[in-house]
C-alpha cells in the first residue's frame, strides 16, 4: 500500500516514538495505535494484488464433467455416472446442470457431440467416422439431431452434416440418411 502524504504526515511522529521505545509491550501498543492511524487513511492506493484468481466450486464442477464428458463421447454416458463424477445425486445434479448451464443433461451431451462432430466435419473428417468417434448410435440418428433447430448448437452452423463440410471435400457416397 501507498499513502498520501496527510497519513503519512500523521504517523511519521508515532513512527519515531515506536523507533526509541525499549518496552516490548509498550511498543506493541505503539504499533497497534500506528495501525489505526493508517486505517483511518483515505488516501491510499494498493501498489500490487497477491490474490491468485480462484476458480469457483461450481466452474471446477463443471470443468471436470466437461473433462468427463469430452473423455468419454464416444460411449453411452448416463446421467447417474455424470453425477458420480461430480459426487451429487441424480435431482442434486440436473438442477445443477440446469441452472449453470440452462440444459438438461441429454441436452447438454446432445450439445457437446454436435459441437464435437461440426468441429470434425470442418476438418473433413467422414461422417461415419464423426458419428462413431461422437458417440451417436446411428448415421440417421445423427442427421434427426444435427437437423432440429435447437438454440444448442454453435452460431452459424450448418443444417446438415454435407453443408458443414469443407466443400472441396465430397459427402461420402456410402452414407445413406432418411
């Protein structure tokens, strides 16, 4: 901390008292009254913060069910093992969920697996390939997902697995889709 030069005009004489007291009790005294003096001060400004940013419970919560999801997508994931990892029970959980991330739990890994399959498609992958390392069951289960209109998906994403594809990359002729 930094003082203004009135604090520091006001304790510098106490200061000097507590430098020349020889009584240990006394000059503890001295140091406390020097201690309120400067907390009376208003003119101060804080030179440096040693406080580490703290991530809070609920955001280290969430970081490791994203930690488990993302280890994870490929197989079923249930919604009793999600709140294991998180030592929560299944209500304790979904409210959780719920209310730091405004999705169910089938939405929220419905969410995670698009994401995670756009990001794929982007990079060309094949959409068998994306569907298997995404955890989705079916080809066509994945075409019903990625189709619905859900405020889920990333901004800007495309409306089917072949727009969302580098267009110099060709659909996969294999798939077929209802």
């Amino acid at each position: 901390m930094s003082f203004g030069t009135a604090t520091i005009d006001r304790v510098q004489p106490l200061l000097r008292i507590l430098t020349m007291e020889n009584d240990g009790f006394y000059s503890v005294m001295r140091f406390f009254i020097l201690l309120h003096e400067l907390s009376k001060g208003e003119d101060y400004r804080e030179l440096s913060s040693t406080a580490t940013p703290e991530i809070n419970t609920a955001e280290k919560q969430l970081q490791q069910l994203r930690m488990h999801v993302n280890r994870y997508v490929s197989e079923d994931i249930r919604l009793d093992d999600a709140a294991a990892i998180l030592n929560m029970s299944r209500s304790t959980f979904a409210r959780f969920l719920k209310l730091h991330t405004g999705m169910n739990f089938t939405d929220y890994l419905l969410d995670v697996r698009i994401n995670m399959a756009v990001q794929e498609l982007k990079a060309g992958e094949h959409i068998p390939d994306v569907v298997a390392r995404c955890g989705f069951n079916s080809v066509s289960y994945f075409y019903r997902v990625f189709k619905k209109p859900k405020a889920l998906r990333l901004p800007n994403t495309a409306t089917t697995p072949e727009n969302t594809r580098p267009s110099s990359d060709p659909v996969d002729p294999e798939v077929q889709h209802n």
